[in-house]
C-alpha cells in the first residue's frame, strides 16, 4: 500500500507531534502566536542514586497558535533527553526504513518486531486546500534502526481512514552542551508537502532485552541527588521546533525522581 504524497506529509509532521496539541498537563511556552507544549513521565520514579536502571518515558505535546490560525511550516524537530538517562542500543536488533516502508502495522512488527522500543497514537483535523477538514487517527509504532549507518528511531504511522504509511527516522546524536545531552533530531524536508491544522500526540518509550545473557534496558536513568535527600527534580526533557522561516520555538519539563 503506497499513501499519497499529500498523505504521508501529513502524518510526518503529525508523529513527532509537530502539530496543534491540547495538552491537559504540562508545560506551554508562548512564542508570538505560537505555544509550544510539552507533557510527560518516567517509570518507575524512585531509582538508584549512582547507577542507571531501566526506566520508561512518556512524551506528549506540540504547537498550536492562540488565535485558532493555520501553523506554520516546521522543518525540524529536536527532542532533548536529560544527561543522567542513558540510550543503549548495544545488542539490540535493527530495523531500516526499507522494511517497514509502506507496511500496515502488523507486516511492520512481523519484518521488526524484535527492534520494537515503543508505541503511540495521534488524532488529527488535517485542512487540506480544496478540500473539507477531516480527521486522521493514526497508531505509532517506534522501531531501533539505522539510516546510512547512523542509529536513529524509525517513526512508523498508520492512519486507517484516509489509509496512509509513513516512516520517519529521529537520528540519535550525544551533544555536551547543556542539561538534554541525548537529542533525537528529525528533519522534515519540502517534498513532503502540505501540513496539519490540528494534532494531538502522545508515545511511550521502553523495551529490555537480553545480550550475551544479560539483561538491558534501552532507556536508564538514575536520581543523582544528594544524599541527605531522598527526592529531588532534573530536568526531562525538551522540545524545540524549527520553522521555515529560520525560527525555533521550544518549552521544557522538569519531573521529579526518588533515590534509593
């Protein structure tokens, strides 16, 4: 099954959220017209002080502007994880955009189902020219992968009605610069056309594995906080958007952890 062009577009910028998100809870930042909003948690939340242990994270959110007008066009996202989480991919199986391209989501998980690392879903009033505002849900389905030899995270999205795939890879990068030294960055280029009026998303993050006989999480994190505490807050995460005019908007959340 092959979506159209104006199809798939719609859903890339949809599964990285970068659409009008209503989010009960969380963090909005205004920048002009445009808020950004930004939701989420990690499981469990009381973890060693000095070590890593396998955890799972919830990202929620998107942009929307306060006066009900169309968003404007984004071209990258960036979504920044904290300095004490760590990312391990070491012995997990990969997945390529080639595999699960074009695949409704049970062919995706029988080609890669063992690089499967976390699930999601979206709901969308899409505004196309022409054309009278309809509605997409859409499943996500995030895979370990590789593109060209870097690692990323394949964003697989299936919508049933209208029928549309779309595979949009997140490339890992570690940056030293700041408190969000993982960032998952994915770019969203021209070709894919027209945009969303309105989206609302929300994925989880989680898969443990065995390697060599011992067991690994994908996602870790610890509480690192002093001592003489026993609970504290870091900070979880950011998301910052880049637009076609050159402009980056972005908020962050910080959430709260309990050492042992």
């Amino acid at each position: 099954m092959r979506p159209t062009r104006a199809l798939a577009a719609l859903l890339a910028l949809l599964l990285v959220g970068a659409g009008a998100a209503a989010v009960a809870q969380g963090e909005r930042t205004q920048h002009g017209n445009l808020i950004v909003a930004l939701d989420g948690g990690l499981a469990p939340l009381t973890l060693p002080r000095d070590r890593p242990a396998p955890v799972s994270v919830r990202l929620a959110g998107g942009l929307q502007t306060d006066d009900g007008g169309l968003l404007p066009r984004v071209t990258r996202i960036e979504l920044g994880l904290p300095g004490q989480g760590k990312l391990s991919t070491r012995g997990l199986p990969v997945c390529t955009v080639r595999r699960i391209a074009n695949a409704l989501p049970a062919k995706a998980v029988e080609r890669c189902g063992d690089a499967l690392v976390g699930s999601g879903r979206l709901v969308a009033d899409v505004l196309l020219p022409n054309q009278q505002p309809f509605q997409v849900k859409a499943r996500l389905l995030v895979f370990n992968g590789r593109v060209e030899g870097r690692r990323a995270m394949l964003l697989h999205g299936f919508a049933r009605k209208p029928p549309a795939v779309v595979v949009l890879p997140f490339f890992l990068q570690r940056r030293h610069d700041g408190r969000f030294e993982t960032v998952l960055v994915g770019d969203l280029p021209p070709r894919l056309g027209p945009w969303p009026h309105f989206a609302q998303f929300e994925m989880t993050i989680s898969r443990r594995y065995v390697y060599r006989g011992r067991e690994r999480s994908f996602l870790s994190a610890s509480c690192p906080i002093p001592r003489r505490f026993t609970a504290g807050f870091f900070s979880f995460a950011k998301a910052t958007f880049t637009l076609e005019d050159g402009r980056q908007v972005s908020t962050g959340i910080a959430r709260g952890c309990r050492a042992r």
